[in-house]
C-alpha cells in the first residue's frame, strides 16, 4: 500500500477543501457506502490504504475478509515528521546508499530522513480528514516564519551520528509542533504531545564500532546548507505490529497444513519474537500485511525488510510553496509543488510510494534512547555437580582436574586450592556457550553496550567477559564489579558472605575486569541476612547510581547478576511499587539462565519501560549424567 495522496478528508464534512494537504476524490466513502460495505470496514479500508481511491479501499477490504481483525475498533497511529527535499535530499540520500554500500545496513537505514515532531498518538478512522486540516492550518500559520535554511549541525559519536537542529531554531519547530496539536485536538479531537527532546536527523545508529570511521568520513560531506524544502508529512501505523520485525516475501509458498500462511511476493510479514512458538527448524510466525491472516512461514522465503517498507502516506504540507493545487505523478498520488521541489521522484518518494506500505514502530528514530539491559549469570558448577562438587574434581596434591566435559578446563585461580569456589562456583562449559550466544546475537542485532556492571560472583564476571566476547567487544569494554549488584544475602547459606576473587585477581586470570573502579556499594555496606526490605532498597539504589554516573557518557547499559536481579534492579525505576516476598520469589523462578530484559528511558522523566529485547529468548534443558558403564553394559 503505497503513499497515497487522496486520504479521505472529505470524509466528515463532506465539502471540497481549499488548500487541502491532500487533494481527494469527493465522495470515496459515500461510494464504499453505496457498494454496501459497513462504515466500519469503509473508514478502515480507506486509513489504511491512506485513501488514495475507492478501486485500492475494495481491494483492501476484500484482501482482509478472513482477517479476524477486520472489525476490530482499534484506531491507527500516526505521527507528524518534517520530511528534507530538495539538493539536501539528495545529499542524504547519496550518504543513505553509500554508507550501506560501505559498513552495510545500520538501524538508521530503517527510516527515510526526517526530523520527529511528536510523539506517535492515536487518530480514529474518521478523524483522519479532520487531522489533516489541522496540519493545512498550522503550517498556513507558519509560512514565512519558517526558518530558511535549517541550521544544522553535525554530531558524531561511536555508536551515532546525526544531523542536530541549532537550539533556539529548534524551540521554533517545537512551537510549530505545538500549533499542530492545538489544532489536532481542536478539529480531530485527538491529543498530539509534541517531541521534547533534542530535534535532530538520524543519520546513522547502532554500528559496528569499526565502521565509525567510514560513516564519519560520509557524513562529513553532507552540504547541510544546501537548498531544502521541508515537508510537514503525516504518517500512520497498525500499531498492533508496533514491535514486530518486518519481512518481506521473495518466494510464492502454497500452504500445505492447514497452520500455514500463504506467501505471496511483494507481501510483507510482520513476526513478533514474543508470539514465536515451538515450530519445526526454519519456519517462523507471523502475519500478513496484505491479508491480516497468520500463520507459519518457511523462514527461507522472506528477507529482513526496512522498517519503512511499511509506512503508510497521508499527505505533506510545505512550509515555502503555496500553490493551491496538487499535481498527479504516475497516476498515483498528487504531491503538492511538486514541481518546484527540485528533486528527483525517486529521492523522496523513494520510500513513501512503494506498493503495500504500512508502518512498523521505530524507536531509534529519535535521539538514542538509554537503555537498561539486566541479564542472569549462565549455568553454574554447583547446580549442576552438587554443592561440594570441587572436592570431587581435585587429585592428591588438591590441584583442580575436571571429571566432565561441562566441567571448565581450568579455573581462574589456578590450582582453586586458594579459593573458595564452593561458595562462589565458577559457570560450567554450557554456561559460557550459552552467554557466548547472547553476546554474539547482541552483535548481529548491532546492539552496542557502553558500560557492564557485574555482581562479584565468579559466575558472573565469567558471563559478563563471555558476552563481550559473543560481541567481539571484550577488549573495548571493562567489566566493573559492583558489590551493590550482588543476590538478596537472605539466599547465602552460612554466616559470612562468599569470598569473592579480588578484580585485580579476575584481570591476572584474563577475565576482562576494570581493576581502578570504585564501586558505588563496596563489599564493607553488605549485610548477612539482610531483609527483602534492604535488598531491594539496595538494588534500587545502585542502579540509580549508576544510570545517573552513565548519564550523557553511554546509552546502553548491561548489568550481569543474578535471576532476581532482573525484577530487583527494573521495578522501582519504572515508578512501581517493590512486590510482597512471596510473588517476588515466584517471578525469580521463572528466570532462567542468560535471561535478559531490558528497560528503556522514558523521555525527560526520568522514568524506565520494560520493552522487548533486540535479541531472541534462549531456551535450554537439563541434560542428566550419563555412565555407559552403568546403562549399557549388562550381566
């Protein structure tokens, strides 16, 4: 579903309007209504189609007669982003194609240029009309106040480089943004909360580091002061698919059980790692764009697609041309002033005009939010070999000799007869595979970690340096042991905490540890038996220190700890209330090995949001002992 031009804003009230930010065919929903489709259906039909014509509305509606979500009242989201076009247009979109032509595909790829106006809000189907006469109105209001050109400047960092509007230029587009919403609530009756943060054009983010130096050298010769028309345009999405990924079918497939998904090409597929379940290698779920149907998929006939694919077009207003009347391009939408944007077709319809496009959320399209990621350690030794498994692994002298092939080669004390590792067991051969794997699909999902903060457990520390290791960052990043990050003691059998392995011992034993940081709770301010009060209050507390310590110096943060770091370390900073100990102890339980979340920033206020992970969950099973001895040799 392309960018369509003719959205149905002569919907309600049904009159032709003056100056209009799409130029509409009168009528498209009188003429749904007179074929006999439900309102409803019609109104639906059109927003998502972006109401470029009665033919697109019937073909949508009867695309989507087996969708169960035909009739489902849930509006669409849409937000306001003002759109580059012109001789600095070309400009980005030459750095767009080279520098995935160089470094390949980075998250900025996701999104065509633009600059966030607000924040995606919700617009019923029948308001759609009303909401662009908002946007005709408050950019009527704005020309010859609009700033020309945009002074922009160029910001550049390890993991983003973007496009940054000057401050007091950019409190101008702010009020702009605020007129919009003033209108929007006054004649779509739709509340609109204008983007508080920094405005800025993404031009590259979530990169290897090693490609810093190419995209640098690209975005350096971008001409920001080049001649540009900037667009006011409204884009809209299913937000039921908010955070799906997106894939784009190659291959026709002809559904063989009655679970599978017919696979058209041209059609997009959305795919939620949440909804996956357990499917033979190689298929996937997920659902069609063009149907609304799901199913199962053969994973090999569908390619990762740009987030952008499926955006859907609703009109643009520009701030420098007047010209009452649209012009038709290729029979397919009318752009305003088209004709005196000086650009090429493809270069900023590139995007927004390819067939089937819906929209598909995009966090990173904003000033990079920070993030929180929370993991637990990997399988550990004891659990596996028993609480007094290393007297059982150690020959006459007490030296260290493993008797199982999950047992690790060596430990990193040496010969172990000077630690304590009964009480603080090292992570088992499986266990470092497994935090490998995170690591390495952190890496392909170009996740980059700024800081790594680990409880002094041996068992993390290891599954910290094996994730950078999975990231093929463990010689970028240190690993700070934080004391502050260590289980509830309530859970440490005895009346002395472990003696855990000094940094400069875990660095002597090659484990990647910042040996000059100061903790923020040292080992001293931990108590023997503390209460669930205490332990909470002391997680809470050490992970606010430490997000106010990372502020503006890193975006993502990693804390390796235990299962109960992942509710103890994430509750209190997204504005909730600590749980009784009892549902506390059950949500630990469910935790398992490298169990990840993360939990994003919320804006100004200084308020965090669990969101789904970049990466799939990893699930693993038990694995009894195995004695050939006993099981197959019989008398």
């Amino acid at each position: 579903m392309a960018a369509k031009e003719d959205l149905y804003s002569k919907i309600i009230p049904r009159r032709l309007r003056q100056n209009s930010c799409i130029t509409v065919k009168h009528g498209n929903l009188d003429v749904l209504l007179l074929m006999g489709f439900p309102q409803n259906r019609a109104l639906k039909a059109l927003a998502s189609t972006g109401g470029r014509s009665v033919q697109l509305a019937c073909d949508w509606i009867f695309s989507h007669l087996g969708d169960p979500f035909l009739d489902d009242p849930l509006p669409r989201e849409y937000v306001l982003y003002l759109r580059p076009s012109g001789p600095l247009q070309n400009q980005l979109s030459h750095f767009w194609q080279e520098s995935r032509l160089t470094c390949g595909k980075n998250k900025a790829h996701n999104i065509f240029p633009h600059i966030t106006l607000c924040q995606f809000f919700m617009c019923p189907d029948n308001k759609v009309g009303a909401l662009c006469e908002a946007l005709q109105s408050a950019v009527d209001q704005w020309r010859g106040r609009f700033p020309s050109p945009l002074p922009l400047d160029l910001y550049t960092s390890t993991n983003f480089i973007g496009l940054f509007v000057e401050e007091q230029v950019a409190e101008s587009l702010k009020k702009f943004a605020a007129d919009f919403a003033a209108e929007a609530a006054i004649k779509a009756d739709v509340h609109v909360e204008p983007h508080k943060k920094q405005l800025h054009l993404t031009l590259a983010y979530h990169f290897p580091t090693n490609h810093f130096s190419s995209l640098d050298k690209l975005a350096k010769g971008i001409e920001v002061k080049l001649g540009c028309d900037w667009l006011a345009a409204v884009f809209s999405r299913d937000v039921r698919f908010a955070n799906h990924e997106t894939l784009r079918v190659m291959y026709p497939y002809t559904p063989q059980n009655d679970d599978e998904l017919e696979l058209v090409p041209g059609d997009f597929i959305f795919s939620s790692t949440v909804e996956q379940i357990s499917t033979s290698e190689g298929w996937v779920y997920g659902t069609s764009l063009g149907t609304g149907i799901s199913g199962l998929l053969p994973e090999n006939y569908v390619s990762l697609a740009d987030e952008s694919d499926t955006w859907i077009f609703h009109g643009s207003q520009s701030f420098f041309c007047t010209s009452p009347e649209s012009k038709p391009l290729d029979g397919l939408r009318n752009i305003r002033c088209l004709d005196n944007l000086k650009l090429e077709d493809s270069a900023i319809l590139s995007v927004i005009c390819q067939p089937m496009q819906m929209l598909r959320s995009n966090i990173l399209t904003q000033l990079p939010k920070r993030t929180l990621f929370v993991c637990r350690h990997g399988e550990r030794m004891d659990v596996v070999f028993g609480k007094h498994w290393f007297s059982q692994c150690s020959d006459s002298k007490g030296w260290y000799v493993r008797s199982n092939l999950n047992m690790p080669a060596e430990l990193p004390a040496g010969d172990g007869v000077q630690r304590d590792y009964e009480m603080d067991a090292p992570i088992t051969v499986v266990g470092s595979t497994q935090a490998r794997i995170v690591g390495e699909a952190l890496l392909e999902s170009n996740t980059t970690i700024d800081f790594v903060y680990c409880s002094p457990s041996l068992r993390c520390v290891q599954t910290a340096n094996e994730i950078l290791k999975g990231m093929q960052q463990d010689g970028r990043i240190s690993i700070r042991v934080e004391p502050g990050l260590f289980e509830w003691t309530k859970w440490v059998p005895g009346t002395t905490l472990p003696a855990w392995i000094p940094p400069t011992d875990l660095a002597a034993a090659k484990l990647n540890v910042d040996t000059t940081y100061r903790p923020h709770i040292p080992i001293c301010k931990l108590t023997v038996s503390e209460t669930y009060e205490m332990y909470i209050s002391r997680s809470y507390q050490v992970t606010k220190d430490i997000l106010a310590y990372c502020k503006n110096k890193g975006n993502n943060i990693l804390f390796v700890g235990h299962a109960s770091s992942l509710e103890a370390c994430t509750r209190q900073i997204q504005g909730l209330s600590p749980q009784n100990p009892k549902d506390f102890v059950q949500v630990v339980r469910k935790i398992p090995y490298l169990g990840l979340c993360a939990c994003e920033e919320q804006g100004d206020t200084e308020v965090w949001q669990l969101v789904d992970p970049p990466i799939l969950p990893l699930t693993h099973g038990p694995n009894h002992s195995f004695s050939w001895r006993e099981t197959l040799q019989q008398e």
